[in-house]
C-alpha cells in the first residue's frame, strides 16, 4: 500500500514534483473513462483525484472500481459532500474550507463523517481548502455559499495558509475551481509556499502544459488537472512529460 502523505512530503523533500488528475464522475461515462484510463496507463499521472461538488448520479463505488481495473495509482477522494465518502478508495482530502465563513464547511460537516472515517481504512488527509478568485463564480463557491479570496491578494491567502498550518493541518489546497478562467497565479502560490512548510496543491485553470509548468516553478508541490483532460485526454501525455521533464531538472 502507497503512504500517500509519505508520497506527497518525500516528493516535496527532494524537490519532485506531481501531477494530479481530477476526475469527476458527471461528467463522464463508463466508456470515456475506461478509454481515457487506457491512455493514462502509458501517461500516468502520479495521483487521482476523484469527485464534484454535485455528483448527480452518485458513481463514486463504480469509478474506483474501474479506475482500479486499470491503475495502480492512489486514488484520492475529493469529496463535494459527504456522501461522497467511500472506503474502497485509498485516501481522502478532509477538506476544511479556510477561505470562507461558513461553519458547515469549516467543521460542521465533518462532525458528521468523523467516526465513519475513523472505522474506514481510509487515509485521512487533512487539507486547508482556499478557494482564490478566478474571474467567473464556481460551483464551489457557490454550493459553500462562501467568498474566493481575490485574485491579486497573496498576503491574505498567506495569512489564511498559516493559520490552516498552525492549526494542524497537514496540506494546503489553493484552488480556481472547476472551469476557472484562469490559473492561481504564480505569485500567490510562490507567497504561499515560501512562508509554509506544508505541501502546497494547485489546481484550477490549468489548460496547458505551461500552465502546469509555471505553477510548479513558483512552488506548487502538487499540481491538479481536470476540466482539460475530460475534453481533450490525449492532453495527458503533455502534463505528464511536463511533470517528468521538471523532476529531472530538480535532480
């Protein structure tokens, strides 16, 4: 079994760098997925990320098992609401939604899924969740009824990364959202991730390989994709020699 925050804070020690792959359940079927898993098994990213703030037809179960079939990569989930928890997955983000005021998703909801998660053998990987401004509402946002920090404040998301980090968390999770029109930029990740110890996750907006290259250049130790991929899979192949070819560098 991989120790997926063993994996993550050793990459992170050595100055490697991994890339992600968010897949939502909605917006894919069986068949898109087996067939896009087909290319990623010559294309592999390092993790998957698995969920939605919606999930409409709550598939999670079936995905795992496929994403399994094909796969040996952890698989991560990226849970929207709880009943998103799933224990034949390997790990969890337990997402606490730092950036905003609401209680539910601050500790509210995790109340709820705690002992569940302390029965499960899931591991539990506790992330600060800050939603930045990435010029269009997203569904995160909005189903959390919460503000994103604007987009030209690093030294509020600094702020909110340090108080996640001496609370106890263990990652920090800086995200545009799904269908964000631009990626977190690199100036706050670099503010971000110079004034935290923790692992630092980037996601959101990331179109191309540059995208992906830039926000691990500023210091992104984690780096998700999603929104692209569902469109365009062959796309896989780009993120993963962008990842490879930025570990070689590091070496």
């Amino acid at each position: 079994m991989i120790l997926i925050e063993k994996l993550i804070k050793e990459s992170k020690s050595k100055g490697e760098k991994l890339f992600a792959w968010l897949i939502d359940p909605d917006k894919l079927s069986e068949e898109l997925l087996v067939s896009q898993l087909e290319i990623a098994k010559q294309n592999c990213p390092d993790l998957i990320f698995l969920g939605g703030s919606l999930m409409i037809e709550n598939q999670i179960d079936r995905f795992i098992e496929i994403i399994k079939q094909h796969l040996t990569i952890p698989v991560i989930l990226f849970p929207g609401s709880t009943n998103q928890v799933n224990d034949h997955a390997d790990g969890i983000l337990f997402l606490s939604l730092i950036s905003g005021r609401n209680a539910d998703y601050l500790i509210g909801r995790h109340v709820e899924v705690a002992y569940m998660l302390k029965q499960s053998q899931l591991q539990v990987l506790p992330t600060g969740y800050i939603i930045v401004d990435s010029g269009v509402p997203t569904t995160a946002s909005y189903i959390s009824n919460t503000f994103p920090l604007p987009y030209n404040k690093p030294d509020i998301a600094v702020s909110t990364a340090l108080a996640g980090e001496l609370l106890g968390l263990r990652f920090i999770f800086l995200d545009g959202g799904s269908g964000a029109l631009k990626p977190v930029s690199a100036e706050m990740i670099q503010a971000v991730s110079k004034h935290v110890e923790l692992p630092v996750i980037v996601g959101g907006g990331i179109r191309k390989s540059d995208d992906m290259k830039k926000a691990f250049l500023a210091g992104a130790d984690v780096v998700v994709v999603g929104n692209c991929i569902e469109n365009n899979p062959e796309l896989l192949k780009d993120f993963y020699l962008t990842a490879k070819s930025f570990d070689t560098k590091q070496s």
